[in-house]
C-alpha cells in the first residue's frame, strides 16, 4: 500500500501533508522509491502531559531502521487504517 508519491517539499512545510504529493488513488510507485530518513540527535521521551497534537489527515512512523530515529517513512489516514509507504519518483 502507497499512500503518498511524489512527494515535494520545499522545506518551509510544518507537517508533510502540506508538501505536494499525488495520493494512493493515483500513484505509480515502486517500493525501491520509498522515502528514507535518518535524523540526528537523540531520541527524546514523549512528557507525560503531551501538548495537544497537530491535526493533520496523517499519522507517520519510521520503520526498518538501525534506531527509533531512522527508516522507511510510513503514513495512515486515520488510526484504524493500514501503514501504508511514502515514495518519491
């Protein structure tokens, strides 16, 4: 499952849902076009009072890397969908 591809982001974009993409309905990925990302830093532990989240029509996880902070970049609509890939040609 490809939720998002072509992914494009200027780098300005608070949240990658704001990034130009063209959704599942019409992608034409290969999985060895899957969005890869490796962030610096240390992992940080989420408060036990979290600040309200920022609502966006995504959620988003790393998966399949060496560290909680990289790997294979997936997306779900909602929290009962399926973890779909995020692709750039």
């Amino acid at each position: 499952l490809i939720y998002m591809d072509n992914l494009a982001c200027s780098g300005t974009e608070s949240t990658l849902d704001t990034c130009s993409y063209i959704d599942y309905t019409r992608e034409n990925c290969a999985h060895s076009e899957d969005v890869y990302l490796s962030c610096p830093g240390t992992v940080v532990s989420i408060p036990s009072t979290p600040s309200p989240p920022v609502s966006t029509p995504y959620l988003y996880r790393l998966v399949g890397g060496s560290s909680a902070n990289q790997g294979r970049l997936e997306a779900r609509q909602n929290a009962s969908a399926p973890w779909g890939t995020v692709c750039d040609d």
